[in-house]
C-alpha cells in the first residue's frame, strides 16, 4: 500500500506540475498577445501620427505656392511703372531740340534772307507779293510760265520793305508776323508804281513798256521822268486814269497778270 501510495503521490505531483507549466505557458501566451497588440496599437498611432505630419505639410506647401505665384505675378506690374518714366523724361528733352526764332510772334517765324525759312510759306508769301504787284515771279519754267520759289532772297526782302512802307509797317525787309497777317489779308494796298521807286517789278514794267513800243533804252529798274512818261503814254492809250503812276488796273494790263 506504500508504494501505491507513493506512486500516486508522484503522480499527483507530476499532474499537479503538469498542470502548473501549462497554466505558465497559457499566462505567458496572453502576455505575449497582449505586448503584440500593444505594438500594433503604438504602430497604427505612429502610422496616423506620421500620416497627419504629411498631411499639413502638403497643406504648408499648397498655401506656400500661390504666394510665390502672387510674387511672380506682381513683378509685370513694377515693369509698366517703370516705362513710362522714361517716356516722360524723353519727351520733354525733345521740346528744345527746336530752337524758337526770337524774331517769331507766337508760332510763325520770321522770315529772312539767310535765315532757316519755311519753304511752303516762302512761296505763299511770294505769289502774294506778285499778286499784289510788290514782285516779279523770280523764275520762269520751261514755257516761260512765271513761278514762285521757296528761297526768301534779296528780291523777296525788298519788295516785303516796300509792302511795310506802302501798309505802314515798320520797314524791316523781314517777313514777320504783323507783315505776313497783312499781306494775307483783304486791307493790304496793292502796289503802285511811283516815280523814284527802285524795285525788280520797276523794271520787269520797264521791260514791258519796252515790248510795247512805249519806252526807249534799258530797263534799269528805277522808275525815273522816262518811265512816268511811258507809262503816261501807255494810260493814255488804254484809256486808263493818265497819271504817271502805274496802279493796280495799269500793271494788270501792261503784265498780263
């Protein structure tokens, strides 16, 4: 019986130990499971953690770029604000590059022998002068028809003296403002030819009076007895007004113009 009871107390303690090492090994298995999901959990936060540092970062970026675009785009506006500085500054430094006449009232300028004249307004002043008898055309073209020039000669400056003296005038040979609005206008007195009077259209009636048989000699472009003469005669012949001085209806028909 002892050693039946000695074989059942060993294999009570066995049992018994058998029955502690699984109860260990079941413990030890929990523990094991319960450090893997821990692990996991610390995982799957880290993972979002890292996932949301992401995230901003996108957005810091997203917001950084239309700011750098807004930069870009502000640079065109600078560049505009600069171009019309420049424009400015040139357009005032032009201004001088014309030297005013002092000579010149308000935008005419004078015209002189010598000087830097207009050409278009030479002539306008010229078919005037010739208009009003005060002048010869100065050249003739291939048919012998008269025409003006845009050259303000000695011819030009002394029939414009005659004009001032004959429009009271101050007599400065130069073709200014006053003189030009005057000869343009209908009060300007039209030429007459007088005894003593020494101009080119002095002998072109000269040479005219010569043509005609009405005067002897050559044509010196002073108007002496001889011409008062010729012209009296031609007047007379034309029934013309017979005084020696050759007016207006005189020189249109002695010159054909």
């Amino acid at each position: 019986m002892s050693e039946e009871n000695e074989k059942t107390s060993l294999m009570d303690k066995y049992i018994k130990l058998r029955l502690g090492g699984a109860a260990y090994r079941v413990r030890l298995m929990t523990l094991l499971l319960f450090a893997a999901a821990a692990i996991i959990l610390i995982a799957a936060i880290l993972i979002l953690a890292f996932s949301g540092s992401c995230a901003k970062n996108k957005a810091k970026a997203a917001t950084a770029d239309p700011t750098a675009t807004a930069v870009v785009t502000l640079k065109p506006t600078a560049a505009p604000t600069a171009t019309p500085e420049v424009t400015s500054t040139d357009a005032p430094e032009a201004t001088p590059v014309e030297t005013p006449d002092t000579s010149a009232t308000g935008d005419f300028k004078t015209l002189e022998v010598g000087g830097t004249n207009d050409g278009e307004t030479v002539k306008k002043v010229q078919q005037r002068l010739v208009d009003l008898h005060y002048m010869p055309y100065p050249e003739k073209d291939a048919e012998g028809k008269g025409q003006v020039t845009t050259l303000y000669g000695a011819m030009c400056s002394k029939a414009v003296t005659k004009f001032q003296e004959r429009n009271d005038l101050k007599q400065t040979g130069k073709c200014d403002k006053d003189t030009y609005d005057k000869l343009m206008s209908d009060k300007a007195t039209a030429y007459t030819m007088k005894e003593k009077d020494k101009l080119d259209i002095v002998k072109t009636v000269q040479e005219a009076l010569i043509k005609k048989g009405y005067l002897k000699g050559k044509a010196t472009g002073y108007c002496g007895t001889d011409t008062v003469a010729a012209v009296k005669a031609f007047q007379k012949a034309n029934n013309l007004t017979v005084d020696g001085q050759a007016g207006t209806k005189t020189l249109q028909l002695l010159l054909g113009y």
